[in-house]
C-alpha cells in the first residue's frame, strides 16, 4: 500500500512532500518495530522510554518522562510497571517531596538499553543506506529549513 | 522539547538524519491536530477515515478501511461508530456476503470532509512555507531515494 496514492496530480506539491515525509517516517518505523520485536522481544514505545531513561541518570518524574516520549501510543505508567518488574527500570523518591517519585534505568537496564542502543544504530545506518553522504546532508539541512520554520511560526 | 537532542555528537550522520525526520513529521503532524480540533473540532484519525473513504465513493470494508489508515492510535471501528451517528458515514450491505458490510461517506460526510481537506491542503502548504519550490522538490526527490530503498530491501 503506497501512502501516496491519496496525493492526486492536481494537488500542490507541499501535500506530495508532506505525504512522502509521512511514507518515509512510517517505513522507518515499521522497521524498527519489527527488529525491536524480532531481536529484542520489545516495543518501540518500550525502547523510547528507556532511551529517554538513559539521558538522565539521575532519573525523571512521570510527567516529565511523558513529555519526553518520541513515539505515541505507548502507556508511560504501564511500561514502568512492566519495566519495573523485569527489574529494568526502578522507582526512586525524590528528595525534598514525599509524595513524588522519579524513574530511572537499574544497572541491568542500562546493560541492556545498550545492547538494543547498538543495534538501532545499524538499522538506522541501513534504512538510509539508499543516499550517499552529502545525500544525508543535504537531506538534513533541508529538513532543518522545515524545523526551523516551526521553530519561527510557534 | 527538541527531540534531536537525543542525537549526541558520536553518533552517525544517519542517527541524526533519521531523528530530524521524526521531528519534522511530528511537529506538522501536531499543527493538523491543533487545527483539526480547533476549526472542526475533529480528530487526525477521523480526518484520516474520512479521506480514505472519499477515495473510494462506493465503500470500503473494515478491514480494508484498517489497513489505509495512514495514522496510528485511532480505533477504526470506535471512529466509524460516531461518525455513522453523526450522520458522516454510513454502513451499507456487501453485495454476494451477507455477513460482510463496508462503509461510505454520506453526502453530508463527502460536504464536511471536503472543506476539511481545503484546509488541510492550505495548511501543509503553509508548513513547508519555509523551503522555495526549487528545495521542496529537492527534498521529496531525496526522500524518493529512501523509499525507493526500503521497497527494494522489502
């Protein structure tokens, strides 16, 4: 099924583009659920919030763990739980405020958000293994030209 | 929240590439559900529905309908539910099957969903203001390549 089937030649070329970018973000990710789930037995929203986890040693607060979440669909609290109880992440009081707590990784989810950490790399390398090097970088500062339009209009 | 920030100095141009990808695609992902629930107080998933069925004027089955939609997180049956209350959509019998129905925009749906689709082509327009037609091009030709890519690694 081809996304892009919806943009109709008389439609301007932005909706072409927007429903390509689309194509393309979903492929990518189609992927990486797969390998996520094939290699790892795992989710890609499990994975985010582990990635997430691994930037901040020192643990982050629900609310903050949720706003930081690359990839919807995923139940922050319900992965916590499963991840708490595989021993993969652990709740710890945060000082200063006895009713809040903050998440991080145990060593054990370290040791393994690494190993899953090397392989997305690859997958990543090999998803975009159609472009050369300056194609990536071109690809980049275009795209960087559509953020930075965000960035201004917000 | 810039979720690039995740793409640290020692990873590859790709790593970076794909993560910029991601942040384009969600940051106009966003401004369609900001102003899908602010002009027509509707949802991307319903919007999506919608669109898949009006390329389709006799119907699609649910199963069909499920697998076109081209945004996750929307419950197909729950969103074909309210739309046929609201009048949007309607079931209608499977010629040949008797247990099998697919479903249609209504007159009233087809007027709705094309104003919405007005919009919705003004506002990709609008996101992609940022680049000139000479890079908008550029751009859907490269992200041409990664899709050709994935269709001869699949």
């Amino acid at each position: 099924m081809d996304l892009e089937a919806r943009a109709h030649a008389e439609h301007p070329e932005e909706l072409r583009l927007w429903l390509r970018l689309l194509t393309c973000t979903q492929l990518v990710e189609r992927e990486l659920r797969t390998r996520l789930r094939d290699e790892f037995e795992t989710t890609l929203p499990r994975f985010d919030l582990m990635a997430q986890l691994e930037r901040v040693p020192s643990g982050l607060r629900m609310s903050e763990l949720s706003r930081r979440m690359m990839v919807t669909g995923g139940n922050v609290t319900g992965i916590t739980d499963q991840l708490e109880a595989e021993g993969l992440v652990e709740r710890v009081p945060v000082e200063g405020d006895r009713r809040a707590f903050s998440v991080r990784l145990t060593p054990a989810g370290r040791k393994q958000f690494k190993a899953m950490a090397e392989r997305h790399e690859s997958w990543i390398v090999d998803a975009f293994a159609g472009l050369s090097s300056t194609e990536i970088q071109a690809l980049h500062q275009l795209l960087g030209k559509v953020k930075h339009h965000f960035q201004e209009i917000a």
